[in-house]
C-alpha cells in the first residue's frame, strides 16, 4: 500500500481517539506531515480515515482473517484458536483498542459511504471466515451430524462485533472473557 509510513500512524491515532476524536494536530505530529500536505495526499481527514481504515483491513486481514480464510484450513482450530487470540488479548496487561471497523460503525453510522464500504467489506471477511472454517470442519468429521453451522456463523460473528466494540474499556474484559469462555463452550459442543 502506498504512503504506508503515513497511514500507519495516522491509524494508530484514529484507533485510539476514533474519527471524531482525532484533531489535525495529532495527525500532523503523528505522520509528520504538514496540514497542507495531508490535504494535498487524500483531500480531507475523511479520505485519510478512509485509507487508513483500509490498513488496518488488510493488516487485520492478514494477521487474524488469514488462518480462517485458508483454503487449506484446519477448520474447528483455526475458529477455536481465533477465539483464544481475544481471551489471550483480554488477560494481557496490556491496554486493548477494540476492532477499528467496529468501533467506526457505531461512531458514524452511514455518514460516508467509502467509509461503510471498507467496513462492511472487513466484516463480510470476517463472516466468510468464519462460515469457511466450519465448512471445513464438516468435511473434515470435526462436527457433530446436524451441527447447525448457518446459526453458528450468525453467533460467532456477533461475539466478535462485541468484542470489537467494547474491549476497549478495560472494565468489559470480565464480561468479555466470560463471552469468549461461552464461545469455546458452544464450539466444544458442536465438535465430535
């Protein structure tokens, strides 16, 4: 991706304060651009957000969409173990963002229509992975016969919009990780 070494930062900055909550002057500090030339590469802060929302798709793509999406899959571990990435992100000391796209959904509701399509986009992967992976888990005998796995996808999907939402506040991540442990419940219980 173009402009790489600018858009990073700017997605470090947008993921933490959210559209609304980023000013010029942080963008300005965090690039290390000038106004003027953030203006100049993409016309607005809406077209910077823009770009830098598609980072943060492809990156999450890349580092967490990737093993569900593999036509190689492994199935049910490929889901498990993406569950037990967020229970691994939960329990670390460390300060949690949320999931970017999440989080701009219901920030900005329809406002921008590239901005919705980048979003529904990285969510439609994250849908299709899921789906894929139980798919793969049938073929491979890992679920149980009759083992729903349309109202599977619609589940998992919405704990991951939860977690994207909300892990951002600290005071979430007990409810979160008691989400998490009902999802590794659920997958036990569908799996043979």
């Amino acid at each position: 991706m173009e402009n790489i070494q600018y858009l990073q930062p700017a997605m470090q900055v947008f993921w933490q304060h959210g559209y609304e909550g980023t000013n010029f002057h942080q963008l300005v500090e965090a690039t290390g651009l000038s106004r003027k030339s953030i203006y100049k590469k993409w016309g607005d802060k809406a077209g910077l957000f823009a770009h830098s929302l598609a980072l943060y798709s492809q990156l999450m793509t890349a580092q967490n969409l990737k093993p569900l999406l593999a036509a190689d899959g492994t199935g049910l571990p490929a889901v498990k173990d993406f569950f037990k990435m967020f229970k691994n992100y939960l329990q670390a000391d460390a300060p949690m963002l949320g999931c970017l796209v999440v989080k701009t959904l219901a920030e900005m509701g329809s406002h921008n229509a590239e901005i919705n399509k980048i979003s529904f986009e990285f969510l439609g992967k994250v849908k299709t992975g899921l789906n894929h992976s139980l798919q793969i888990a049938r073929k491979k005998g890992q679920l149980k016969p009759g083992a729903d796995t349309a109202q599977a996808v619609e589940f998992l999907f919405a704990v991951h919009c939860s977690l994207g939402g909300l892990a951002s506040n600290q005071l979430t991540h007990p409810l979160l990780l008691s989400m998490v442990t009902q999802v590794e419940n659920y997958l036990d219980q569908m799996s043979v």
